[in-house]
C-alpha cells in the first residue's frame, strides 16, 4: 500500500533535469516533447506498418476486414488488473497515442498522473469509434504499464524514507529513447530527477578521476566558475578522494557522490561534508537497505533499479458493451 501524499520537486518545468537555477517541475504544463513523439511513432509503425520506415499508411488487417463497414462510437476503458494499488504515469501519453490515430475521440481522465490506482479501478475512458479503440490499444497499454512501474516502484522508494529528508534520485540507467518518460514517471512517484544526459551538466567520475591521475588533477580543469554554467557533481570512492574534494574543489561541486560506501563509512563522509556540499549515495541501493542508507543524512539516493528494473502495471482496455 502507498500513501497518498503528491510531491513536488526542484527541477525545471518539462526538461526534469538538476540545473544551477531550478524551479519546480509542474505537471499540469508538462509534455511531451519531439523525442516522445517520435519514440511514440516508432511504437505504432511497429504494429502498423509492414516495413521498417515510419509509414503514414497504417493498417490493422483485422479491423480492416471487421470494422469496413462499421462505424459505431463505442467507449473503452483502461482498467487496473494489478494486484496491488499502483502509482499511475501517461495522460499525455494516451492523448499523444490517439490524436495520431483519430480526430474523433473523446478522452475523460479518471486520475491524475501521481495519484495511487487500486486495483480494477479505471484510469481514462476513450469514446472513439471501434477501430481507433482496438487500434491503440496495446500501444497505449504498453507505455502506461511501463511508466506506472516506474512511477510505482520509484514511490515504494519514498515512502520507505518518508521520515527522513534523504530524496530519491534516478540515473541515466533508463530505456533507450524512453529517458524523458521514464525520468517524469520517476517525478510522478516522488522522485527527484538527476541530470538528463552529459549535456547538462557535470559529473566526474572514477573513470575521469583515474585517468587524469587524481581528484586534484581532475578539479584542476575545471574554471572557477564552473557553478555559473553547469552543475558539478563529483564521485568519490573514499575518504582520501573525499578529503582531497574538500581541499581543492569545494568552491566548484554543486554535490558530492560517496559511492558503493558502507552505512558507516557513509556517515562518516556525510559528516565531513557538513556545511561544505549536499552528498549523494550511490551503488547498490534497494528497498532493504535504503532506510538504513536514508538515516546516515545523505541528501539524496541515486537509484538505478527505479527505471531499469521496475516491474510492468498489469492494464487492460474493455469495450463497454452495454
């Protein structure tokens, strides 16, 4: 079971990513963007096209052959079959999906993107004509329980700290072309979202560290006023590189990343970090021990598993007969 609390976050409206200036994010203006779009054309050419371009003529041969003749306005709805309540992501996915299929439907909301579903609850009514509905529908059901997994596993997350002031972040360890979904789904469970990709902003990690020879060497290539353009992350594995962060680069790091450290060597690092930069957690972190991590005092938990593990929302669309 989940509480019903909604939650905002500090990341800039519809780009959801850490920025040196950030506002909240609100999902009353969020949308979709030409990425969603075109990942969202790719999904229908799949079903819908006999080849591998993007095609306008798309065809469902069943429906062709039942629906020829048939044009009755019918209502569908999108239901929970999951077995426990769930955490619901897509509005603008649904809508996106049907206006590319249809300029006659009706599409009434049921829940808003954040709100807990419990199960065989109905989350959006479509009235359109048969074809459309049996059209969309696996492709509108296979975004919805794909994001609700996220939005859903990324709450279980939340709400096992909700007693702390530890926040929940996501990774780049995202479906490919789905990052900008999958990062709002993150928001809609309670998440706080990381950088969107390398462009915006800077994370220097083991790999950097060691091929420039330091944490020193890496800090040193770095303008003094870095902060004014991007971000800046660092990773550390320990609390020499920690120390060395704290000597040479405080004045440049927006946050520090104590990775793959035990809850005590955590602690420790949170504490030398006092007054200086927010600290983040990162490595291995799951339902299990992220109390546990949570009560150190780190600022945030990155989290991968949220995007690339979490399990599918059971849905389903039933034609309403009546």
């Amino acid at each position: 079971m989940f509480t019903a609390t909604l939650f905002t976050i500090a990341c800039p409206q519809q780009t959801c990513h850490i920025t040196a200036k950030s506002d909240k994010i609100n999902r009353m203006t969020w949308q979709i963007n030409d990425n969603d779009k075109q990942l969202i054309e790719i999904a229908l050419a799949e079903d819908l096209s006999d080849n591998t371009e993007i095609s306008k003529a798309y065809r469902d041969i069943t429906s062709d052959y039942l629906f020829a003749d048939h044009s009755k306005t019918q209502k569908a709805s999108i239901i929970s079959k999951h077995y426990d309540d769930f955490v619901f992501c897509g509005r603008a996915v649904i809508e996106a999906i049907l206006s590319r299929l249809s300029d006659n439907y009706v599409l009434d909301y049921v829940v808003e993107d954040g709100a807990i579903v419990s199960p065989g609850a109905s989350v959006a009514i479509i009235e359109s004509d048969s074809k459309t509905l049996v059209i969309a529908e696996r492709t509108i059901l296979n975004f919805l329980q794909h994001l609700c997994g996220i939005a859903t596993l990324t709450r279980q997350f939340v709400d096992k700290i909700a007693d702390t002031s530890t926040k929940i972040l996501d990774t780049r360890k995202t479906l490919p072309g789905f990052r900008h979904l999958d990062k709002y789904a993150v928001h809609c469970g309670g998440g706080v979202n990381h950088r969107m990709g390398l462009y915006d902003a800077i994370m220097i990690k083991d790999n950097h560290i060691d091929a420039l020879g330091g944490v020193a060497q890496a800090m040193a290539k770095l303008p003094d006023d870095i902060l004014n353009h991007y971000p800046v992350i660092v990773e550390v594995r320990d609390s020499e590189q920690l120390a060395q962060l704290i000597h040479v680069g405080s004045h440049k790091v927006s946050r520090v990343l104590l990775d793959n450290m035990s809850t005590r060597k955590l602690a420790a690092g949170v504490k030398l970090c006092k007054n200086v930069f927010p600290t983040e957690a990162s490595g291995g972190i799951n339902l299990e021990n992220i109390a546990a991590i949570a009560a150190t005092g780190v600022d945030y938990a990155s989290v991968g598993s949220i995007t690339h593990s979490a399990a599918s929302i059971d849905l389903s669309m039933s034609v309403d007969i009546s």
